[in-house]
C-alpha cells in the first residue's frame, strides 16, 4: 500500500491569469487524484479532467446523496483494470461568468495558457510521464470542448476525450439565445441577472443565461466587451448580429477542423461521445463534429449513449477505459499500465 493520499490538492500561482480582464484569481486550486499503487518513484500517465461550465473543479464531491464520487468510481476502475492507472488532474478554469472554455481569450484571460502552466507544475511535483502521448485531456460539456480545442491547438497531449461537447454552435447555443433573452428581461435587466451570481436564484433558467453569457464573454475579440454586446443579438431589442455570430462560429469544433484537422490526426486516441436525448441539442453538435471527422479522415471513436447531458458521469469510466489499449501498446518500462 502506498504511503500517499488518494487525492492532494495545491495552488497554483498563474503567470497567464495575472491581471486577466475579469480581474478574476490568478492562484487557482488544483485537485489530483493519485492512481492505486502510486508510491512517488514509479511514473505514471495524467489524464488532466476539464470539468462543465459552471462546475465545481472537483472530482471528490457528489452532486447527490446516491452514488459513489467521480473520483472513487476511477479509482475503483483502475484497481480492477477497465481503467489504466493514472493520476487524475481538475484544474480551475471558472470565471466570474461560469466558465473559461479552456481557452486564451481577450475578454476572460489565457486559460489554454494555464493549462500549460497546470502540466508543467503537475510534471515537476509528481511522478509521471512527461512525454504527450502519456497525457490525455478529457471532459464533459464546455470540457469536453476544452480538451477538443487543447487537442487541436497544442502538442501537450496525445489522446482526447471529448464526452458531450459544445459542438454544432447552430444546435447547442442559438436555440437557448431566445430562452436567454425571456431570462434576462424577467430578472430587469443584464446588471439585475448579473447580480443573481451573488445573491441567487441559481436556477436551470440563470444557469441556461449565463452560459450564453459566459460563452459570448470567451469568444469576445474586445477585452473591454460588455455582457450585452458579447451577445449574437441585442438582449433589448432582439436584433441579431450576425457579425458577432460568425465570430463565434470562429470557435466551432465543426468549423475550426479545415484548419486544425491535422493536429487531430496525430492524436494517439480520439474519443467523442454524447447522450442520444441531450437536453441542450447537443447530440446533434456531437453528430455533425462526428462527420466532419470523418469527412477531413481524423480516426476516432463515436458513441451515443441512452443519457441526457446531466447525470452521466458513469459514462466517464468506459471513456477512460480506451487509454488502456492505447497505453498498454506501448514499451511501458517502469509505467505500471
């Protein structure tokens, strides 16, 4: 038995998210959960976990009373070999709004460049493989996004997982702008809504709002871009903005593969997955970033599931349960894979 803590959690101090627009923190908590048989000599892979828009980095809690914690249920998985063992890393990447997507934006600060940072300070505390294809990048929602544009912009990681990302923006994101505006007008205003972030109601109707928000806030060109003009129509009026909307389209999974395809097709693993009855649409974005893979010939792994976009994180397990092919093909040497 190993003399470590399943789970240790430090800080990290930012150098991208020092002074970011939002003036959010720059020193983030990250949770790692050490794998069975960690004892700090032998390394191991790291699957860095991007958790939702609006989540709590962490994968210790419980959302319910039933179940067992996202973290134990790995935990259990790599003990009895569905899932290899590795250390698992949840960095921070929420804003004042909700959530970063992961990337280095104008208006909400450099989190791909954080991400970064998070692998070069895991790599120099811990006893891993500091090699791309022993890192894999994963996560649901706006992290499963995450890890899509991490996978096509970077070289840090060598396998993806991507369970039900933003994807197919004209099927995740237009159909809630008209639910975002019925929000915003019902709350008295942007300012009124913004101010729920402290005071409450938290509920499916804010959180459905400031996700557009947040979502307009990332893709935002101008770091001085307010809430309302971020967004693809005037939040008063209606009028849509199709400037603003093709700027967002900028930052599609569907669209970005004419330019990032390639780094895709180096990926050691590529695994793509979503709820058949999505509540946010979803599935259709999942389906259409499926054929455009196939399309532009990225080798991936497809799944649909009998879920929605809430309540599976059991799904998590048989996603991870694809490292194990992907490893164990290689030389291990001292890895215990």
């Amino acid at each position: 038995m190993s003399d470590f803590s399943e789970t240790v959690v430090f800080e990290h101090e930012s150098a991208c998210l020092r002074d970011n627009p939002l003036g959010d923190p720059h020193t983030r908590r990250v949770e790692v959960h050490l794998p069975p048989g960690y004892d700090g000599v032998r390394p191991f892979p790291v699957v860095y976990w991007l958790p939702g828009f609006g989540a709590h980095p962490s994968l210790a809690g419980k959302a319910l009373a039933f179940g067992t914690t996202v973290a134990d249920r790995l935990r259990t998985a790599m003990s009895d070999g569905r899932v290899p063992p590795a250390l698992l890393v949840v960095p921070d990447g929420t804003t004042s709004y909700g959530g970063s997507q992961y990337i280095d934006s104008a208006s909400s600060g450099r989190y791909a460049g954080y991400l970064a940072e998070i692998v070069a300070a895991v790599d120099r505390r811990f006893a891993t493989r500091p090699e791309p294809r022993w890192r894999a990048i994963g996560g649901k929602s706006s992290g499963g996004y995450g890890a899509l544009i991490a996978g096509m912009t970077s070289d840090l990681f060598g396998s993806v997982i991507a369970c039900s990302p933003d994807a197919g923006f004209e099927h995740s994101y237009l159909p809630l702008l008209p639910r975002t505006l019925d929000t915003i007008r019902a709350a008295g205003g942007m300012d009124a809504l913004l101010a729920r972030r402290a005071t409450g109601p938290v509920d499916v109707p804010f959180m459905v709002a400031m996700s557009i928000i947040a979502m307009g806030m990332c893709y935002a060109e101008d770091p001085w871009t307010s809430p309302s003009d971020a967004l693809p129509c005037d939040p008063d009026t209606g009028v849509f903005r199709d400037e603003v909307w093709q700027r967002w389209l900028t930052h599609d999974p569907v669209r970005m593969l004419d330019e990032h395809a390639e780094a895709l097709t180096r990926l050691d693993h590529l695994h793509l997955s979503v709820g058949e009855r999505d509540e946010y649409g979803m599935h259709w974005g999942a389906r259409a970033l499926h054929a455009a893979l196939d399309a532009h010939g990225v080798p991936h792994h497809y799944g649909e599931h009998e879920g929605g976009h809430h309540g599976i994180e059991h799904v998590f397990t048989d996603a991870l349960a694809g490292l194990r092919r992907v490893w164990s093909d290689r030389t291990v040497g001292t890895c215990a894979v």
